[in-house]
C-alpha cells in the first residue's frame, strides 16, 4: 500500500495575491510619501515668497525714509 505524504507548499495563486496585496500597500505609501513632498515644497515656496516679499518691503521702506527726508515725532511732542 502506498502512503500519501502532504508537502506544505505555496501555490501559484497564493503568490499571485500576496504580490497584488503587497503592490496594493506599495502604491498607497507612495501616495502618501508624494502627497507629503508636494505639501512640503508648496510650503517652502511660500516662505521663500515671503522672505523675498518682506526683504522688498523693508528695502522700500527705508529708501522711501531717506528720499523724504522723514522725521519721527515722538507722542508728547
């Protein structure tokens, strides 16, 4: 008589859904890593406007000082 002997063994199919659940899982960290980078460059262009803008302003405020020649009142006179 002959005896049947199971092997534990990982079927085609098996591997097939274990590759599409982990491509699946690849794919959300990627959204989430992209979304991540695009908030931080808007974000860091922002502040790089600013910092440019504050830079014009300040720049403009004191060529406009010296151009009239303006005097600080103090509030008591």
């Amino acid at each position: 008589m002959r005896t049947i002997t199971y092997r534990s063994a990982v079927t085609l199919v098996e591997i097939l859904i274990a590759t599409s659940v982990f491509a699946l899982f690849m794919l959300s960290v990627f959204g989430v890593f992209e979304y991540s980078r695009a908030s931080f460059e808007t974000g860091s262009w922002r502040i790089q406007r600013q910092k440019h803008a504050q830079t014009f302003l300040l720049r403009l405020k004191d060529l406009l000082e010296r151009s009239n020649h303006a005097y600080t009142i103090a509030p008591n006179g």
